[in-house]
C-alpha cells in the first residue's frame, strides 16, 4: 500500500497510529486477516455535520487501490 501511494503520489507516504476504534479490529482479531486502514481526506473532518472529502483526496486513493490489487494480483501496471 505504502509503495502504491508512493508511486501515485511520487511522495513519501505517512504511517500513523490512531487512538480510535474501526470494524478493522474484527478482521484481524476474529478473521486473523492481515488489515490495513486507510482513505481520504482529513479524520478531523470526519462524522461532522460539514464532513467533506476533497476530490483530489478521492481520485488518489482510487489511483492507490489499483495499483495495490494490481502489483497483488502480480500483473503489470
């Protein structure tokens, strides 16, 4: 994911921790499915009356996604 976004964006990409909770937790916990979280936009804007995503912020995540299933999927970009 983190050499797709890098690619997409030709930019280091950012790993955080979060304090908060997702559904993620009942993948790795219950389905041993290895999860990672990411998206757009900005998580301070999140489940806010005036929450938006900036179009940029969707497109690039579209562009990383499918260069993450394709390098998965091991067929060239």
């Amino acid at each position: 994911m983190c050499s797709a976004l890098e690619s997409v964006t030709g930019g280091p990409a950012r790993l955080e921790g979060m304090t908060y909770g997702a559904d993620l937790r009942l993948l790795v916990n219950a389905g041993r499915t290895p999860t990672v979280l990411f998206g757009p936009g900005d998580i301070r804007r999140t489940h806010r009356p005036d929450e938006f995503v900036p179009v940029a912020d969707l497109v690039t995540v579209a562009r990383t996604l499918a260069v993450t299933a394709l390098r998965f999927c091991g067929t060239p970009e």
